[in-house]
C-alpha cells in the first residue's frame, strides 16, 4: 500500500478564493474590497494585456559597505575603526613629551528577519484568465524590494548630521533666514526652503570640511523626483547622458551637480502629518483669551476628532512643535510647551512636515562608507512557493507564494560621511508622505 506523505499547513486568515476572501481554518468569508479583487481574473474573455506595476529600485543599498555574517554566528556584525591622533605640538628641550591615547570605536548591527506570503485557492488559479502564480510571484518580488528599500532609508534618517535649506524669497530668490529645525521650512506663495544649487553647493563644502572620503572621485546624494525637479531647472546640470562614461552610470542616475552625482528615488523620505480631524487638515484654536506662556493643553474647534485618536502625533502651533500625551473631542494635552502668544483662532497644524502643515524632504549625500549592511550567510532573499500538492491540504485547495530574508537595515558608521538635507519642494503643498 502506498501513502501520499504530505505535511499539511495553516494558510491563515487570507486565502485569495474566487469570489472573496476565505479563512482556512473557519471558512469564514470577506468581500473583496475596492482596492483588493480579483474578479477581473474571472472574466470569460478580454482583449488588454495584464499592467505591470510600478516596481521598486534598490537605490540605498548601492552606496552600503557590505559585510559578510556567516552561518553559524550570533546575528550581530560589529564594525571596528582606530581613533584619530591630534596634531603633534611643539616640542621643548628635553622634556618627553605627554603620550596620546589610542583606541578603537566599535560600531555593531544586528540583524532581523522580515517577510509575508499570499495563498491562492485551488479553484482561482484554474480558473483565472492569467497565470496567478506566476504574478503573484512577480509581485512580492517587488514587495520585497520595496521592503529592503524602506528599511535602509528609514535607518539613515536616523543620523544627526542634518542641513536645513535656506529660507529664500520667492520674489527674488534673497535668502531671509537659515531653519535650524524642520518646523521652520517653508513652502507657500512668499517663501521656500528648496534645494538650490546654492544649498548642494554648502552641502559639499560641510563634506569636504568634515574630510569625507569621496566615491570614484566624486559625492553622491539620492533626492526624491520632486526634489530633483527643483535641481534641473539650473544650467549648471549636467544630464546624466552626457557624462564621458555613461557605462558608469548608477541605477537611478540622473546627472551631476558641483561634484555630486545625483540619484532619483521616489522613495526617498517625504514628511508629512495626515490630517489632524476626519473632515479637516487642520484644526483651530478656541479660546476667547488666547494663550501665552507655557501651557500644557490647548482647546480647539474646526473639525471632528474622537478621543484620544492624536495621541503621539505632532502639531504645529506658532511653527513650534508638540507631542500629543492626549486629547479629547474639543482640547488636545501634551508636555509643557511655550508657543509663544498665540491668538483665538490660530491655525493648528499636522506638525510631522514642514511649516504649515506642508510635505518635507530628506535628500541625503553620501561619502565613502558611510553606513554598514549586512549579508547574512543563508539568510538572503528567499522566494518561497509552495503547490497546493505540497501545502494545500487534505484535498489540496490553496498554494501560498512568499518571501523572507535577514537584514540589518543599515548601520551608520561614519555619521560625518552622511548628511542629510532638509528641503521643501514646488510639490509641498500635493505630494504625500511615504
């Protein structure tokens, strides 16, 4: 007698079925949403070939010094630098002079594992029009890119080595101030903070001043593409296609600018708050006396907000920022803040972007070396597909696609060969954070 061994599995809560959404274990069904459905697959017969979406470029992880994390060890790397000697000073006739310290910086990574998966019913994948596997395949190949990319870019936020763009007039481009904090970039029809030639210009000279090592010569800095509209407007550009060595070329790579070769990410940070009320941007201050001094909590009218839905966002009053501890339909509490004197009916604003509620950008340069990623020996990217034969069952109704893999992120060794630039863009006032 013969015996199909087969290791039977949990598909979850989420099989991708036909008409819904199943749970394996309860049957219970979900409508298909707006946004998730695969009832187009169903159709008896379409003319259009299948869309392919927007796909993910790994931009950050170019630029990282890759360490190797063999099997078998503790899923930490820890990155070894000697301290600097200070200048030799001027010695007197025979007196020995006072020794310096030497020593190492130990800078250590550790990893995590990340990963998620789909499955597919038996019934969808023989009865669809295009190969869902196949697709499905496709498309947590792309979530894993976008994974990978999110996390580098997030960790490298983290360094503290920041430059805040000039506040310049619209109307003639004079500068009227230098932000110290992000709060303070502006982007409305009187004033901006974009990232001007003049701004990549002072970034370099803080990299050169701070000694950063260069790549092949020159910087790098990866923007987001409105960002990187606001650059190609100088003639100082130079399009990347015109470059003496285009097989060079980086991916992403869209020309140069004062020693520093730029790369497009549409991943690249965009900070901004969501809303602050579920009919409103905005909220505004009610109270008939105003405030001044340091308070503690603040009385608002001017949208809908349930209790406690603000608490650890950011609002902006007077352009200082707080931290909401709490809130009620009508009052908002937090830390002791000074806002200065702030009038009935000031605007409260989303405080997680720029001045007004409005998106901020974080366009980072990079020198040589300047953050860490690990490669963890077995623990690369892995693509798992398992057949309904194989996981589905007793009776073999659901195959799961999905991926995992081991990662650090990024580790910032030298936080003086990064610099992170903060900017507006002619896009504040639309784009979305990411």
């Amino acid at each position: 007698m013969k015996f199909d061994l087969q290791h039977f599995a949990e598909a979850g809560t989420l099989v991708n079925a036909t008409g819904s959404f199943v749970n394996a274990a309860t049957g219970e069904t979900t409508a298909f949403d707006s946004a998730h459905t695969l009832t187009p697959e169903l159709k008896a017969f379409y003319d259009t070939e299948l869309l392919e979406n927007a796909r993910a470029e790994l931009i950050y992880a170019q630029f990282g010094k890759r360490q190797p994390l063999p099997k078998n060890h503790h899923g930490s790397v820890e990155w070894r630098k000697w301290n600097t000697f200070e200048k030799a000073a001027r010695l007197t006739e025979g007196v020995i002079p006072t020794g310096q310290k030497f020593g190492v910086t130990a800078v250590t990574g550790s990893i995590d594992q990340y990963g998620t998966y789909t499955a597919i019913t038996d019934r969808l994948e023989l009865r669809a029009y295009d190969d869902v596997i196949l697709g499905a395949t496709e498309e947590m190949g792309a979530s894993a890119a976008e994974t990978q990319e999110a996390l580098i870019r997030d960790a490298l936020y983290t360094n503290t080595n920041v430059l805040y763009c000039d506040k310049t007039a619209c109307a003639d481009g004079s500068v009227v101030s230098t932000p110290v904090r992000q709060s303070e970039l502006t982007e409305d029809a009187t004033y901006h903070c974009r990232l001007t030639p003049e701004m990549v210009n002072r970034a370099v000279t803080v990299m050169k001043k701070n000694r950063v090592p260069k790549i092949g010569g020159k910087y790098f800095a990866v923007v987001h593409p409105s960002v990187a509209h606001d650059l190609r407007s100088d003639e100082s550009w130079i399009a990347a296609h015109k470059y003496a060595s285009p097989e060079e070329i980086f991916n992403g790579e869209i020309g140069e600018l004062h020693g520093v070769r730029f790369i497009e990410d549409v991943f690249a940070p965009i900070l901004q708050g969501e809303n602050l009320a579920a009919d409103s941007r905005t909220l505004t201050v009610d109270h008939a006396a105003g405030y001044s001094g340091t308070i503690t909590s603040v009385a608002f009218d001017g949208g809908t907000v349930e209790a406690d839905a603000l608490i650890g966002r950011t609002i902006l009053i007077n352009g200082v920022t707080a931290v909401v501890t709490g809130n009620t339909a009508s009052s908002i509490s937090f830390a002791g803040t000074n806002f200065g004197s702030v009038a009935d009916n000031a605007v409260i604003y989303p405080g997680e972007g720029a001045g007004g509620g409005v998106a901020a950008y974080a366009s980072y340069f990079f020198g040589k070396d300047s953050f860490g990623i690990i490669d963890p020996e077995g623990g690369a990217l892995e693509m798992i597909v398992h057949d309904k034969g194989e996981i589905g069952g007793p009776l073999n109704q659901f195959s799961t696609i999905g991926y995992k893999f081991e990662t650090n992120g990024a580790t910032i060794l030298y936080p003086e060969r990064l610099l992170r630039v903060m900017s507006t863009s002619s896009f504040s006032a639309t784009d979305q954070a990411n």
